[in-house]
C-alpha cells in the first residue's frame, strides 16, 4: 500500500477520519466496543500482528473491507490497553518510559504488546518495570503476571531471584560486624535496622531461613559478639568501681543502655544459631556487678534499664534451667541467689506504675517476660539438691513478694520428693521398709 506525497509529509493523527485507510474495531464479550481510525503504514510498521492482518497472505484479505477494518477480540481488563498501544504506534519519536505512566499501566501495555509483537514496545515496558520501584501489590502483580509472558519478559523478576549463597554469607558478616559495634549515636537507628533484618534472616517462619549456620557463619557471629561482651564488662567494670560517681554522668548511663539493647538482640541471635555458651558464661560471671549497676539505677527510677537486663537474664536462666548450658551446681544456685531478689525488686515496682503513659503501658504488659522468668527458677530450684531447694523456699514463704514469682510447684514438687524420699533410696538399696502389717 503506496502513500501519496502528501500523505509521506504531513505527520499522521490518530482517529484522523479524513486520512485514514483503516479502522481497527476493538472489541469484548462484555460488549465493548470501540472503532479507531488509524493508518495502515503506521500499523505495519509498528507492529507485527497488524502486518500480518494487513498483508495479501492474511487468509480474509479478498473478502470485502476485510483489509479496511481490522476486528481485535480482547478481554475487558486488557480494553483500554489496546487503545493506548495503538495511541502509542502514533509517538512520533520512540516511546520512552515517560510515556507509560505507571507499573499496573506498564503490565497492562506489555501483555498487549506481546500480543500483538511490537517488539519496540514490549522492551520500553520491559526496561520501565526492571528499573521502577515496586509496593508490595505491584510485587504480587508482577509475580502473577510476567511468569507467563515469555522468556523476553523474564529480565522484570531478576530483583525476585534468590541470591548466591556466597552473598548472602558475605552481606551476613557484613552486617553482623556493624550491628555488633558501638558506632555514633547518630547511626544507631541504621544499626538497629541491620539487626532486625539479620534476626529475620535467621528466622524460620513461612520461608525457611534464607542463612544456614554453617560453622563459618557461628565463628564470625561467635566473634563479633564476644567482642560486644567484653564492651559490655569493661564497662560494668568501671561503673561498679564507684557507683554513685558513675550514676552521675550521664553518658556511662546511656551506653549502658544501648549495650544492653544490642545483648538483648545478640541473645536471640546466639539462640537462633546455638553457638549462646560463651554469652551465657560470660553473663553468668559478670551477674554480681550488673545486678549491682542496674539496683543503683532503679534507685534514679531507670526501670527501663532493670526490665532491658532482665530480658537478657531470662535468656540465660532459660538455657541454664532447661539443660542448654550444662553448669556446676554452685554457679547455678549463685543465679537463683543472684537474680531472685533482683527480679522481687523490679516486679512491683512496674506493677505499680501509672496506667496512662504509653511507655509505661509497654513494660506493665510484659506478661511473657515474668512468666518466662518464672518458669525459669522454677526449673533451676528444681535441680538443685533437695537441702538448698528447702533454703530457697523457706526465704520465698518469709518474704512478702512471695506472690512473684510463684513457686508453688517447686515446693508441690519438693514436699512429694522428701516425703517419698526414704523409700525410693530404700528401693534402690534393696532394703525393703514397708511397715509390718497385723
């Protein structure tokens, strides 16, 4: 089809009745239905499947009008699509991604184009889509969608694809070297973030962790947060040298703080990759002075603090009570001796702050914290040789926090093992001292 000297050098119009060769009639089965009046050389150009209608091949091109209106058949969500592609052909530069608009205009206009093969098109959405930023339902969208558009679209989900494991056990070090080091106060919230993700990293719960702790993996952990230990002790160290001098300034007491929040993290991390023996020795040893550091906050009213230390605490009650960490019996008793008071002291004084500030709502509703704690003396009284278990309750019954924590089973469990005491060691002597009956 031969265009006239006037039709090469005057720039085509879509919808443009007075020059136009052909209508393109979009329709649907809803009943849609739309007539464009475009220009055939435009639509061979542009486009692959308008070609092939266009052409002498095409097997209706000897029926009447058949090569003057071309019918498209489309379903209703993709009815606004066609006639943008087709509003697309008349651009008389190349399309840009200017020219798309959105990330759900471009999966609309990149199903159509592929198509109807323009190829032109199809790689301007494609490059749109692989550089944009996605929300999350543009991220669902994609997935639903460009899976079944071919090989050509597939460049879209290269930021979907799972990572090489190196990487991940590169960006891991990385990363667990800065959440574990003391950085300005300025970045804390970037190390803050670092840790949350790490933590979701190691973390089974839809998806299986994306980190398998491999013993590269546990010995840079291991390392790192030894060295945030250490920070830690040699800080505590200095605060109990004078304690009233170092409640003074201000700045000792705030690292305190955020070591205590980086242990508290590093708790779960150590836990999530079973390497947590040396941070439950270290704390273990260091338990005398940071319950002497942390009852001298309490008595400047930092209740934070107390609540922060007793999250870590329970850590390494719960991995000494439960048989994670295997200690001798006196370390263990020193623990319950240790952290028993300190957990009476700070009990109530959070059960007794005001109900109408927010920060005070969030430590008074740490019920998993207390009854965590709880079941971990609980366990720990229990393994303890029957004597000192009788010492333990005899100070709980004469102490007037003998409602926190409870150690009713302790004691349940105490009074029916000294009691049948006797007989079962019998038993196991071969003695028999059933009484003589009449």
């Amino acid at each position: 089809m031969e265009l006239s000297d006037k039709e090469s050098r005057t720039p085509c119009r879509i919808g443009d009745r007075s020059t136009s060769d052909v209508v393109v009639r979009i329709r649907t089965q809803e009943g849609r239905d739309d007539w464009i009046y475009c220009h055939s050389h435009i639509l061979v150009d542009k486009c692959k499947y308008f070609a092939d209608r266009l052409s002498d091949s095409w097997p209706t091109c000897q029926i009447l009008d058949s090569r003057n209106c071309v019918e498209v058949y489309c379903e209703e969500s993709d009815f606004d699509h066609y006639i943008v592609i087709l509003r697309l052909f008349y651009i008389t530069s190349d399309v840009t991604v200017a020219d798309i608009g959105s990330v759900k205009n471009a999966l609309g206009i990149l199903r159509v184009a592929i198509h109807l093969v323009c190829p032109h098109i199809v790689s301007t959405c494609v490059g749109y889509l692989e550089a944009v930023p996605w929300d999350e339902s543009e991220e669902e969208e994609i997935l639903k969608v460009i899976p079944g558009m071919g090989s050509q679209a597939e460049v879209v989900l290269a930021r979907l694809q799972p990572v090489n494991p190196l990487a991940v056990v590169k960006i891991f070090i990385s990363a667990i070297q800065f959440a574990t080091s003391s950085p300005p106060s300025s970045m804390n919230d970037l190390k803050v973030s670092s840790q949350e993700q790490l933590e979701y990293l190691l973390t089974e719960d839809d998806d299986a962790p994306l980190l398998t702790a491999d013993d590269e993996i546990k010995m840079e952990a291991k390392l790192c947060v030894n060295k945030l230990l250490m920070r830690f002790v040699n800080l505590v160290d200095s605060l109990v040298g004078d304690l009233q001098e170092s409640m003074a300034e201000a700045g000792k007491i705030e690292l305190f703080q955020a070591y205590l929040n980086d242990l508290s993290w590093a708790s779960q991390i150590v836990t999530k990759l079973e390497i947590s023996s040396d941070f439950v020795l270290t704390w273990v040893e260091t338990s005398v002075k940071i319950v002497k550091v942390a009852e001298e906050a309490c008595r400047e009213s930092s209740l934070h603090i107390q609540v922060k230390v007793l999250e870590i605490a329970v850590k390494v009650l719960e991995a000494i009570g439960y048989g994670t960490l295997i200690l001798p019996t006196m370390k263990r008793l020193q623990m319950v001796k240790v952290w028993l008071p300190f957990v009476r002291l700070v009990k109530p004084s959070v059960d007794s702050l005001a109900s109408d500030d927010d920060n005070d709502m969030l430590l008074k509703s740490n019920d998993e914290l207390w009854q965590s704690l709880e079941s971990a003396f609980v366990s720990m009284i229990l393994a303890l040789p029957s004597s000192d278990q009788a010492e333990i309750l005899t100070e709980w019954f004469e102490n007037k926090q003998i409602r926190y924590p409870d150690l009713t089973e302790a004691f349940e469990v105490w009074c029916y093992r000294s009691k049948v005491a006797k007989r079962r060691l019998a038993l196991l002597d071969g003695n028999d001292l059933t009484p003589n009956r009449v």
